[in-house]
C-alpha cells in the first residue's frame, strides 16, 4: 500500500507541475470567470421564509478529529439534499428529520464508527433514534412560519472507528484460506489494521470476484459475507466464503435482435473463437467490435447460466438497429478559419448487409488577415469554398474481415496561400486483424488545378495508397486511455499516368493517461510527421504540399499558414512536424478545463530540417461533456508571433481536439 500512495504522489506532483507550465504561457489577462454562468454548481441556500413552506437552515456539529464525515452525513442526508425544497408543514419537516436518523447512523456505520449516536434538532427539539420528540417538535416549528428559516442541527457523536482485526478470505467449496498463489493478497488489499468501513469491504469483495472473472472463471461469487463487531475491543473480524466458480471458455455465440442486418456481417466482427479463454476483458472487446456497425445502436452481450457439454460458455448478443436514414447538419466558427457549413445524408443499411452510403456537402468562407476584415468590406466570391463527398462502405464482403469502401470528392479549397479545384476517387479494400488493428490499400485517381504565388499546376494523380490503422482508446469522441496510430504511404508513379511522380507518406500517433480512475485527469499527446519525395517543391500540386497551422494542427495561427513562405505568401512544404499536449481536468461531471500547447510547421526539405522556425500555440479550453461528446471552446494565442499572426483564435467543435 505504501508504494502504491508514493506512485499516486508523484503522478500528482508530475501532473500539477505539467499544469503549471502550460499555464505559464498564457497571460493573465485572459482568465475567465467560469463560474459566472453557473456551471460549477447552483447555490443550495434554502428559499426565504414564506406563508406556504417552512425552509430550514442546516448545521452539523461533529465530535473528535473526524476529517470527512461531514461530508458523508451530508451524502446520506435528505435533509440536505432537499433542503431547496422545504416542505410545507411542520410534521412534514419533522418527519424528514426522522427518517434522516437511521440513514445518518447507517452512514457513520459504514464509515466504521459503530458506537456512533445522532441526534436532530429541529427548532431546539431533540430528535434521536427511540426518543423521539415528534409533537414537541412540530409545536416549535410551527412558530417560525413566514417569520424565519427553521433552525435544524444535526448533533453526531462518532466515537470511535472500529479497526479490522482478522480477515479471511476462504475457499467456500473447501473453507481454506486461499494461497498467495491463487488469490494475491494485491487483490483483496484490506487487512488487519485497516478501517473497518463496509464500503471497503464490498470493494474487496468485487475486486476478488473481478479477478476470477479475469482468470476465465464466469460463475465467481462471494457466497457468505460475515461480519461481526467487538464494541468493546472497538474491532471487526470479517469472513469471506468465495467460489471461485469452474473455468470457461467461450462457448457459440447466437445473434439476436438484428432482424435487418445479415448475420454474417455481424460475425465478422467479432474475433474470438468458440473455445476462446473466458474474460469480462474479451466480452467488452466483442462489444466494442461489433459497435462498429453503423447500422447498430446497442450491443448487449448475455451470458448463459450453465456451461455446455465442452465447459464453455455459451454467450447470447442482443442487438437493436438504428433507423435506417439519417440526416444532419452542423456549423462552425473559428476567428481564423473562418465560417464553415455542413450538410450530410446517410443510409445505414442500403442492401441489408450493414452498408453504408453518404452524401456530405461542405460550405465555408476564408476570412483573411486572422479574422480582422473590415465588416464593411464587400463578399469575396473567390474566398468561398466546399466540397461534396459521395462514399460508400460495404462490411464483410462474403462474409470475411474485409470491407469495400468507395469515395468520391468534387472541391474547390481556398487557403491564405492557394486555391485548387479537383475530382478525386478513391476504391480500397480494408482488412480487419481485430476491432484495433487494420491495414487497407486501394486505387486513387484525381485530376486538378491549383493556383498560389509559385504559379498553376494542372494535375494528374494516379496512386495506390496504403494504410494503416491502430485504435486502443476507450472512447472515440473522448479518449481517456489508449492509443492511435494512422499511418500511410502513396505512391503516385508515372508509369500509372501520374503527371508529378511523388511518393506522399504521413503518419499521426496520439496517446492518452489517465492519471486516476475516474479519469478525471488525463494527458494527452499527439505527433504527427508528413514526407513528400520526388519532385521539387514547385512541382508539386499546393494542395499536396504540406502546411501547419490552425485547428487541428498548430492552434493560434491562420489555417495552412505555417511553413516556408516566398514574397511573403506561405507556398508549403515537402516534410512536416506537428505536436500537442493537453492537461484534460474535469472540475465538475460536466465541466472541465483543458491548458493546451501545440507545435509544428512545415519544411521546404523532404526531411525536417529545421531551418524554418518552429512555432508554438497555446490556450486554455472549456469542455462541456455531453451524452455524445465533449462540446469544445479552445482560446488559443501564438507564442511566438510574427508579422502578420493573428493575436489569439477561438475554436468551437464537439468531440476533443485529438
């Protein structure tokens, strides 16, 4: 145990210092006053006095050196937790005293302190476990109606806290104790000594249970739990009768639910096989897999109460469908960036084998100079760009870990240093190892202009892209622990009619740590690298080069601005080196506050070189956590500003910035 609180200590300590230096950064000019809109919490004073409800203020007076307990009296309180509704007669607020007794003896109980006594006092009124003073107490309230806040105190003596004094953990099917070997003491953790609180005693108990479970044994349960309390030796001994339970395998798996969506589909999803170790680890990765389906919305996997004839377990997925179609719309802003538009449409299960088609439309308006146009200046029509994507996806083709996905793309981009117009298309087989690991290649055809202080480039791209890509995070949209890899390599030769024969290779690796488990404070890293070869830089189309800058990428400065520039106009480059560190704390279960650091800028080389500066973005960010994701306001300043950097950004999205 002692080890374990030093390595919390230093991962504390590494973590407020990694605070503190995102921090020095940032001016204080720009601190923000959160809690001005309220979301650390409403207040919890009670409503003033009135004719119709008699509100009550509420005291605790605790006894001994007791750090903490008022805070789980309050927890168990309904006093507390209604005291912003008051109730509207005195024997209703003496009643809700009443049964605040038992709860509030129970808490102290579980905390370990089972000499405690509580006593309640409404209006000056004693009310205690079998000696209650019901009417007394109702007479006094009664006084204070539309006059003032009823007085309620609520008086607790803990006593002592009981200690443990033996703790077994026996092998109910032969009453011995387990060795070492079979159950590691890490496991259940309490041990003579420790506080005899119940809570950490059921903790104990779900972590042995766990542990069976992960050593493929499925049936594991704490068959008896007996406590028993010495008041006068202030101790509890406590016995465990746990069984283990058989070993398991993974028995055949049926698919229910999925009226519209071929089987098959469904089983190419899931990578274990029948006779596969048991593990509650293996069940979440078979229901994180088949998650993957567009076509599905929940994933529940049943297991069955008895083995088979083999000693594997037989497991039952529940499936629910998501309708069909779906239509969307989204806008966004960035004092950089500029506005942008989009549309979408989908279907989710076109032929009825999971198969996706979309339609997605993008609109957006390059606003110059960092956001700082002259909003009497008229619309630039030649400012305006989008793109209309069409793809399609189709999972498991025969069956297999192979899928089909087709795209195409019409846009016309317009960035502080170029514009282009192209078509592209793209076919591409993927091959899933697992529901973390895939590789894909294809066929990639594009033809395009496009245009910046270098001159125009009409263009022929004939390429056969490979991919590869790496997911362990636990969620998509808010990854606290895991890591992403998507890394790829284009071949684009001439001898396939490509006009500018270049090989293009780029790969991002983002990893995430939680430091507590509620992850509640994670970091998160991200680093990406980008190599163009094969043709000088002028050659190469602008819309391939490489740029940094923006959301995504370095926050702070204008979209695609930074990298090698000529006549003060950036042109791109043939390599690129990006990088980011976040601190994500949540201070409430809704709100957190993200200090950021980003990175990067693109080189005229192949290879970095580094003779282009590397310039640095940093901010603060505000995440409101919703059901489907973090909704994100980053406030991002370049640190190293040159002429013509905008002063800050703002950026708003849902989902984390990486």
């Amino acid at each position: 145990m002692p080890q374990v609180l030093r390595l919390s200590t230093i991962r504390r300590t590494a973590f407020l210092f990694l605070v503190g230096v995102l921090f020095s950064g940032l001016p204080s000019t720009h601190a923000v006053a959160f809690d001005l809109f309220g979301w650390f919490g409403g207040s919890d004073d009670p409503p003033p006095p009135s004719a119709d409800a008699l509100p009550y203020s509420l005291d605790y007076t605790i006894g001994g050196n007791t750090k903490g307990l008022e805070q789980t009296l309050k927890d168990a309180s309904t006093l507390q937790s209604l005291q912003s509704d008051p109730p509207p007669d005195a024997a209703a607020l003496v009643a809700r005293a009443e049964a605040d007794l038992p709860r509030l003896i129970d808490a102290l109980w579980g905390a370990g302190y089972y000499n405690a006594r509580v006593t309640i006092n409404v209006a000056g009124v004693p009310l205690a476990l079998q000696a209650a003073r019901t009417e007394a107490a109702a007479r006094a309230v009664a006084g204070y109606r539309a006059r003032a806040l009823v007085p309620v105190q609520i008086i607790a003596d803990p006593g002592p806290q009981f200690a443990l004094r033996d703790v077994a953990v026996l092998d109910a099917r032969t009453g011995r104790s387990f060795p070492p070997g079979e159950l590691p003491p890490r496991i259940v953790q309490i041990k003579p000594g420790d506080p005899a609180r119940s809570a950490d005693i059921l903790a104990a108990e779900a972590r042995i249970v766990d542990y069976f479970r992960a050593e493929s044994r499925p049936f594991a349960k704490v068959e008896r739990r007996e406590p028993v309390v010495f008041h006068p030796a202030q101790a509890m001994d406590v016995s465990l009768a746990v069984n283990p339970g058989p070993r398991a395998g993974i028995g055949p798996i049926a698919i229910q639910g999925a009226e519209n969506v071929d089987p098959a589909v469904v089983r190419s999803f899931i990578y274990t096989e029948p006779g596969d170790p048991y593990s509650p680890a293996e069940l979440a990765s078979i229901r994180k897999s088949i998650s993957q389906i567009e076509a599905l919305s929940s994933v529940r996997i049943r297991e069955a109460e008895t083995l088979d004839s083999y000693g594997n377990l037989p497991l039952f997925v529940e499936l629910t469908e998501r309708p069909p179609r779906i239509i969307g719309a989204s806008a966004q802003y960035s004092t950089t960036d500029g506005p942008a538009l989009r549309a979408y449409w989908a279907h989710r299960n076109l032929f009825g084998g999971a198969e996706r088609l979309r339609f997605e439309g993008n609109l957006f308006y390059l606003t110059e100079d960092g956001g700082q146009t002259d909003p009497d200046e008229d619309f630039d029509w030649s400012d305006l760009g989008g793109r209309f994507r069409a793809s399609f996806l189709k999972p498991a083709l025969w069956g297999t870990r192979n899928d089909l996905l087709v795209d195409a793309l019409v846009e016309r981009d317009r960035t502080e240093g170029y514009t282009s117009r192209l078509v592209n298309a793209t076919a591409a087989i993927r091959h899933r190892f697992s529901e973390t690991f895939s590789i894909q290649g294809g066929i990639e055809y594009e033809r395009g202009q496009t245009s910046d202080v270098l001159g125009q480039i009409d263009y022929t791209l004939v390429g056969l892209p490979v991919s590869l890509s790496y997911d362990s995070t636990d969620n998509a949209l808010n990854p606290t622990e895991g890591i992403r890899l998507i890394a790829s390599v284009t071949p684009y030769p001439e001898f396939l009619g490509s006009s500018v024969p270049i090989t293009i290779a780029r790969g991002t690796a983002s990893a995430y740590y939680s430091l507590d488990e509620e992850s509640r404070y994670v970091l998160a890293g991200r680093l990406g690298l980008g190599s163009i070869v094969g043709a000088d830089l002028d050659e190469i189309p602008a819309n391939r080069r490489f740029f940094a800058g923006g959301g995504g990428s370095v926050r702070g400065y204008t979209y695609r601005s930074l990298g090698p520039t000529f006549l003060g106009e950036p042109i791109g480059g043939r390599s690129l080196l990006e990088a980011s560190l976040e601190a994500r704390i949540k201070i409430t279960d809704t709100i957190g506050i993200v200090p950021f650091v980003d990175a990067g800028t693109a080189f005229e080389p192949s290879f970095p070189d580094f003779d282009e500066r590397i310039r640095v973005g940093a901010g603060l960010g505000l995440r409101y956590y919703t059901g489907i994701g973090p909704i994100r306001l980053d406030v991002a300043i370049p640190v190293n500003r040159e002429r013509g950097d905008p002063t800050y950004a703002i950026y708003v999205g849902i989902g984390q910035a990486f």
